[in-house]
C-alpha cells in the first residue's frame, strides 16, 4: 500500500508474474495505478496525497444508500476523484479571492464564500454553524469559552507569525498557555457566572485557569453580558458528558 | 429532496479534532495545496470546513447517482450513474469533464464516450 515499500519497489523488475505482483496491483488499483500513469500530470505526487482514503469515501456513500446497494469499484472511484476535484475547484476560487485582497493566507471564510458563489449555496449554512461549534468547543477547550473572540484574534496572530500551517488541537480541557493570558482583554468575565454553564467534572479540571481568572478581574461583569447571551443555550461541554 | 434531520448527526463527532471518522485534514489541506501554484498559506480551519464540506459533497452526488440507479432499475451503483448525476446537476457541472472521459484512454473507451451502457 505504500508506495516505498519494499514489495512495490522490487515489483517493476521482473517479479511481474507473481501473485504478490496482483495483490499490488489491486491495492493501488485505483487512479494511482489506473490513471496515475495516464494523467501522468502526479509526476512526483504519490496517489494518497492525491485523494481521499477510499474507505472513508465508501463509508460516507453508504449513509445515503439501502443496505442492499452496491457499489461498482468504478464507482467508488469516479466519486474519490469528484471530491479532490470539488476541494480543487473550490480552493481555486477562494484563492482567487484572497489574491485580489492580497491575502495570502486562505480562510475558513474565503472557502464558504467560494461554496456560496460556485452553487453550492445549501452547504454555507450547515458549513457556518459546524464551524462556529467548532470554534466554540475548541476555544472551550482551552478555557476561553467566553472570550472566545478575543482568543481566535490573539491566534490568528499567532498564527500569521507561525506560518499559519498549525491546527492548534490542544488537549481537552488544558489550561491555556500563560503567554495567552497577558494578551487578554482589560477586563475579565465573570467566572462564578460561567461556572453555571460548566459540567462539575470538567469545571474541577479547570479549576486551576479559573481561579486565576477570576482574582484577575472579577469587577466588570457588564462588559461580557452580550457573550453570556450568547452562550445561554449552548451547553459546550455536552461534549464531553457522560 | 433532503430528508428531515440530514445535518442533524453532523455535528456528533466534532470531538477530538473534528472526529473519529471524519476525512483526514492533513489530506485536504495537500489536495488545497496542489489545486494551484498561487496557493500560499492555508488557515487551520479551512480544511476542517472542507472536512464537512466533502462529506455533503459525497452525500448529494451519491444520493443524485443513485436516483440514477434507480431509474435503470439496477441495485449497483456504476460509474455511468454517476456521470450521469453530473450531467443533470448544474453545480456538479465543473465534473463534466472528469466523469465522461475515460481517465486511460487504452483502458475501457478508446472513442472517448463509455458512459452510455446497459
């Protein structure tokens, strides 16, 4: 299955008439092999980078599917190479835009925009609120769940002087770096508020990040008002209950 | 079209990166990378987007596919009903090209249109 194995590298030679040399092939039977050498454009590009694991693409299709359905190898991959192209044919356009703004950085935002102009219209709404969970529950993650704004800032900051390449998956319920806390806003939420929210358990693993929260600034309890609106129905720890 | 409660589940597996099951960022984010020269820098979150974006993807055009499946009244989904899910659907139209022609032209279709079988 990988291409440096030491089987695929001895199998150009002349072990072509092996069994081993159909077991190969059937693992690479698909565009690498297939079309790999006809589009010969993957020069260089090993076919896993190329698309999505087959078995993952499988899994999907078979949600929609009655069970009794069956799917023709063909099949599977015609719609394997439909999804890198849809990526491709979506990226292209939000890279297109970001290079008229003269960004050079491509955005969860730049992609949705993309999927809105290219017809795909349906997908925004779903895609923006998978996204917003997303961005939820990870600023949770880290202990900032009501600032949470002000963190993804203070990470795309971050972010532009890393590369911008990092997915920043911190552990779950980790206490957030203490560079991050002197880059807060003034004023601090109100923690003994938050609390309410915070299943028992986890409240105690974050026991720690808040209480120094709270000896930080627990005056202004205003300013965060519109934040607890916000969060009101929206349990972010359901996640991890039970 | 859509059945009730088609986003419901979607959002069940964000736990832990986006998901036990979810496709493999670090595989989008190449495929980004490769869809232009121009392609820079891509924020973290744009593969994780495309993640869910790719799953809808695969749901509409093998929903659409099999429809086509169905009206051959066959129960095996085949690369034609896919090409022709492609055809019939404007936003799949940028797959026209990848669809109907044959990927080896030695290999199934020398005259360049296979898609119409059975």
């Amino acid at each position: 299955m990988v291409p440096l194995s030491p089987t695929e590298s001895s199998l150009p030679p002349a072990n072509a008439p092996l069994p081993i040399d159909n077991n190969d092939r059937k693992t690479t039977e698909r565009p690498g092999g297939g079309h790999g050498s006809g589009g010969g454009g993957g020069s260089g590009v090993r076919e896993q980078d190329r698309y999505m694991p087959i078995a993952n693409v499988i899994r999907i299709m078979r949600r929609i599917l009655p069970t009794h359905a069956k799917i023709s190898d063909d099949a599977k991959e015609t719609i394997q190479e439909c999804v890198s192209e849809y990526i491709s044919f979506i990226t292209g356009e939000a890279n297109d835009r970001c290079q008229q703004e003269q960004r050079k950085t491509i955005t969860a935002e730049d992609v949705l925009w993309a999927m809105g102009k290219l017809g795909f219209d349906d997908y925004v709404e779903p895609l923006t609120i998978f996204l917003s969970r997303y961005r939820e529950i990870e600023g949770d993650r880290a202990g900032h769940s009501l600032r949470s704004e002000a963190f993804y800032l203070n990470r795309r900051g971050n972010a532009s002087n890393t590369g911008g390449m990092d997915y920043y998956y911190g552990p779950p319920l980790l206490p957030p770096p203490p560079p991050t806390l002197g880059m807060l806003p003034p004023y601090a939420p109100p923690h003994h508020q938050a609390m309410g929210y915070v299943d028992p358990s986890a409240a105690a693993a974050m026991g720690t990040y808040y209480g120094v929260g709270s000896s930080t600034g627990s005056g202004s309890s205003s300013a965060n008002s519109p934040s607890q609106a916000n969060l009101a129905g929206f349990d972010p720890f359901a996640p991890f209950k039970n | 079209m859509r059945q009730p409660g088609m986003y419901s589940g979607m959002l069940s597996g964000i736990s832990g990166k986006t998901g036990p099951h979810s496709l493999p960022l670090a595989r989008i984010k190449k495929i980004m990378k490769k869809s232009g020269d121009d392609v820079k820098m891509i924020s973290g979150e744009a593969p994780i987007v495309f993640s869910k974006a790719c799953e809808l993807f695969i749901e509409e055009l093998t929903r659409q596919s099999w429809a086509m499946t169905m009206q051959g009244r066959r129960r095996t989904l085949h690369k034609d009903d896919v090409a022709s899910a492609v055809a019939a659907t404007d936003i799949f139209d940028f797959l026209v090209n990848l669809v109907s022609e044959p990927p080896n032209a030695d290999e199934d279709a020398p005259g360049g249109t296979n898609n119409i079988e059975h």
